[in-house]
C-alpha cells in the first residue's frame, strides 16, 4: 500500500483489478498460487489481503492447497502480525533478512537489524512451519568470500526449508552505487563474486538443499509452487501499481499470450481502475518465438530444465530435438559438460547452471536462426492452465 493512500480504496481497487483480469484471461479456471510480493506487502493491513484472496476465489476457483505467498520485511512483520496474515488465508512466508550483519544491513538501507531479523525468523517458522523462505543478498562492496559464507552459516543453523540467494546490483541512484563511484567501497570483481555463489550452493547441499533453480535452494520438498510454475511458463494475472502478468486473452479468438504492465504511479492506477476496472498500460502481443525465448530462458533456470511434452506444448511441431539436436554450438556445450539433450528433455549441467548467462546467447541463437522455424511455427502456441 502506497503511502498517503487510503487503504480501503486501494483495496477495493485491488479487488477490482483482479476480478477484471481474472475475467479477461484464461485464469479463472485454476488458481494454484497466488503471490503478494513487490514493495513491502507486509505493510498491508490483513484484512486487504483477505480481500483480494475472497474475490480470486469468488471470480476463480482457487485450489484448496493453494500456495499463498507474502513476502514480508523483519520491521513490518511482528508475531501478532504475522498470525494476522495466517488468519487472511496467507500459508507461505518469504521474508527479506538479506544480511546478518547490521553494518551490511545499514548498507544496503534496510531499516531493520540482524536482531530483528533473526527473531522474525524465529516467529515465523513457528507460524509458516516448512513454509518459510528467506532471501539473502551476496557481493556488497567490501563484503569478502569468508564473511559472506560466515553469514551463511549463521543462517543454515536457523533457516527453515527455503533460501533464495541474490547478486547485489549497484543501482543508479543509490546512496551505495555513490560510494562505490567515489570509491570509498571496492567495487566487488566478478570472480570473487562467482566464488561467493559457489560457496554458497556448496554449503547449501550439505546442508541438504536441492538447488532447484539458479538462485534457490529447497529441501524436504519444500520448492515454491508459485516461482516453479513461473519459470514453467504458465499463465499469470499481476494485479497492483506496476504488476507484471502473462495470460492468453479470453474469447476475441485470440490464441496467443500478452505481457501485460500495470500503471506504476500509484495514483493513477488508482484512477484508472475507478474509471476502467484496470490499470493495464502496456499490453504487448507475444509472437510464438517470443514465447519460445521465454519458455527457454526460464525453463532452464530450473534443473529439470524442459522436459520434451512441457515444450511440445508452446511449439507443437518444432521439438527440442528440431530445434537443438543438430547444432555443433550446443554439442560444444554438452561435450563441456554444460549443458544436457536427451530422452528427458534439455537442462543444465549442475556446472552450468551456475554459468547460465553465457549458455543463454548461443542457445536463443540457434533457435532464432533454427532453419525452418517459420514452417514450424505455424501453429501457434497457447496454454489452458493458469
Ligand atoms: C517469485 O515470484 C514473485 C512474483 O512473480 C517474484 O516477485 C519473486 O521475486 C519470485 N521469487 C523468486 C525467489 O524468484
């Protein structure tokens, strides 16, 4: 909730918003997750966040083991508070500790203390028992290989069943970008910081987490449904001032998806849902190679990768096979022991996930140029499930 506004309005307006997407799309069949994420949801007043849930079940229907995410801070998240959301219909809890130590803490302008996050943690996982994330920023200037994995440590000791780890990007604009160009802090170098996420993922399976996808680390099962089906490339509604969603437009015969951005601004989006039912302001057609560079780019952040059937689905008559299995470029990659292409499907080697940004080029590459890719892609693709 931005600040100044009137929360009742904006959660009527939240209401609205989902309702009209959700009519719009191809959503309302299944709602199998739903994310409060994005600023600080946590600030929200419960009883916003029950709202939003009762009109996604009234205009969808909202599967009974629906994973329900809120993403919460330390500062905004209190115990009473936190059962408050329970209470709403909220059963996952991914709070943004990022760091240990309060001087990094400071760094990063976080208004809370490695204290209060610890004791957050400590009252959520009562709450949210194997349903508690946390999300950990790695590579601050000044930050060396061996206080980040004490850091790490620390936190494997407490954490419950979930972690998502973060490379710190120097934003423009930030009292810390400034820092660093006046060069009071190093700017970290890109081998330390590889070095910092190798550590980590090693530290992490001993523990015993599966690295279930580039920046996040699961066990006991314990993977986000929400953030899976994401990287699957399923449909999505994103309601809220400058939401992102992904859906196949209802009726108007249209087959194909559309990205859609909602208005940023708060205010208008406010007036703009009053007026319309959306704030929608972007709305973009994919075309199927578009939704093919998605399908790929995220699927194989994941390390089950694309299974054949998965990518069957968005390109009907072009298989993995057609697409890859004759390029000497990703031979080169499975010979490095990068990357895999077999009877399961393609995905990254546990080395490669960890260098996926470098695969990436050559792959997208070979499908655009893919020789018969137009004959292929008449068919275009489209989705039924949300
Ligand atoms: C999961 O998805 C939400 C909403 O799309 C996003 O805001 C969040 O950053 C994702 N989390 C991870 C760990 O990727």
């Amino acid at each position: 909730i931005p600040r100044g506004l009137d929360e009742a309005v904006v959660r009527r307006c939240l209401a609205r918003e989902a309702q009209t997407l959700i009519q719009l799309s191809q959503v309302q069949r299944w709602v199998h997750s739903v994310f409060f994420g994005g600023g600080t949801p946590s600030l929200a007043s419960p009883l916003t966040i029950a709202a939003v849930l009762e009109t996604v079940s009234q205009c969808a229907r909202l599967a009974a083991d629906a994973e329900v995410t809120l993403e919460a801070n330390p500062t905004s998240a209190g115990a009473s508070r936190l059962a408050g959301f329970r209470a709403a219909g909220v059963n996952r809890l991914s709070i943004g500790i990022q760091s240990v130590d309060d001087a990094e803490l400071q760094l990063l302008g976080r208004d809370h203390t490695a204290d209060e996050a610890l004791r957050t943690l400590e009252e959520a996982k009562k709450l949210f028992p194997g349903r508690t994330s946390i999300d950990l920023i790695f590579g601050l200037p000044g930050q060396s290989v061996a206080s980040w994995a004490r850091g790490l440590e620390r936190l494997l000791q407490l954490c419950d069943d979930h972690v998502s780890l973060y490379q710190l990007t120097l934003e423009r604009g930030t009292s810390l970008f400034k820092l660093v160009q006046q060069g009071a802090l190093p700017t970290p170098e890109q081998d330390m910081l590889a070095e910092m996420y190798e550590v980590a993922r090693r530290m992490l399976q001993d523990a015993g987490f599966r690295q279930y996808e580039v920046s996040n680390f699961a066990r006991n099962g314990a993977l986000s449904t929400h953030n899976l089906s994401y990287w699957q490339g399923s449909q999505y509604i994103g309601i809220g001032p400058g939401a992102h969603g992904r859906f196949v437009p209802r009726g108007s015969g249209a087959s194909l998806r559309e990205a859609r951005i909602q208005t940023l601004e708060p205010d208008n989006w406010m007036k703009e849902v009053l007026a319309w039912g959306h704030g929608t302001r972007k709305r973009v057609a994919q075309n199927p190679l578009d939704v093919l560079e998605e399908i790929l780019a995220l699927g194989l952040r994941t390390d089950v990768g694309i299974a054949h059937q998965h990518w069957l689905q968005f390109a009907p008559s072009l298989s993995l096979w057609d697409a890859f299995g004759a390029s000497e470029e990703v031979k080169e990659l499975e010979d490095q022991g990068l990357l895999l292409l077999d009877h399961r499907g393609l995905r990254c080697s546990w080395r490669g996930l960890a260098v996926l940004d470098s695969l990436l080029p050559t792959l997208l590459n070979q499908l655009q140029g893919g020789k018969g890719l137009s004959r292929h892609m008449q068919t275009t693709p489209s989705r039924q499930n949300p």
